[in-house]
C-alpha cells in the first residue's frame, strides 16, 4: 500500500511538471489561458472557436469573423460627432433675443 502511494505521488509529480512545462511553451509562443464557462450545448463550439484562433491556416479568417460580429465599435469623440454630422439645410443661427426684463 505504500509502495502504491509512492508510486501516484510520483506520477503526479510527473504529471505537474509536463502541465507547467507545456503551459510555458505556450507562453513563448505568445499563448495565455483562458476559462470560461459556457452551457453544455456550447462547449464544443467553444473549443471549435479556440482551435480556429490557434489555427495558423484559419485564425485570420476566424479573428475577422469575430471581430466583425462582436467587436465594439471604436468610441467616437463628441467633436468628431459633430463635425461628421449632416447640418446642409438646418438653420443654426438664433434670434438676437436678450431674454425679459427683470426688476432688481
């Protein structure tokens, strides 16, 4: 029984360091880990999507694709707003109104 014990710390042992040293190699390659949590329905297409991303052959069409889809549009400044808004045809000029008169 001891012998067995010996035996599953060592393989774990193993174990753990092929995961550290896999996860170290993927770092140089510029890889992080990432963990989500999806329905059980989605977890395939989620691996699907990650293999695509990892994928020399298919990661640019699959990052366009998703960046096309999900992707936040970049912010717009309020003067970038207004300047690119359409003002041909609106007056913007106002009365020369000088408000009431007031009793102080």
């Amino acid at each position: 029984m001891h012998r067995e014990a010996k035996s599953s710390g060592a393989k774990s042992a193993r174990t753990a360091a092929s995961l550290v040293s896999h996860r170290a190699r993927m770092a140089r390659r510029g890889f992080v880990r990432v963990e989500v949590s999806v329905s059980k329905d989605d977890a395939g297409l989620v691996r699907q999507v990650a293999a695509a991303l990892s994928d020399p052959a298919r990661q640019a069409g699959a990052r366009t694709l998703l960046r096309q889809r999900f992707a936040e549009p970049p912010k717009v400044s309020l003067k970038a707003l207004l300047a690119s808004a359409p003002l041909d045809g609106i007056d913007l000029d106002r009365a020369g109104d000088l408000g009431r008169d007031v009793d102080l």
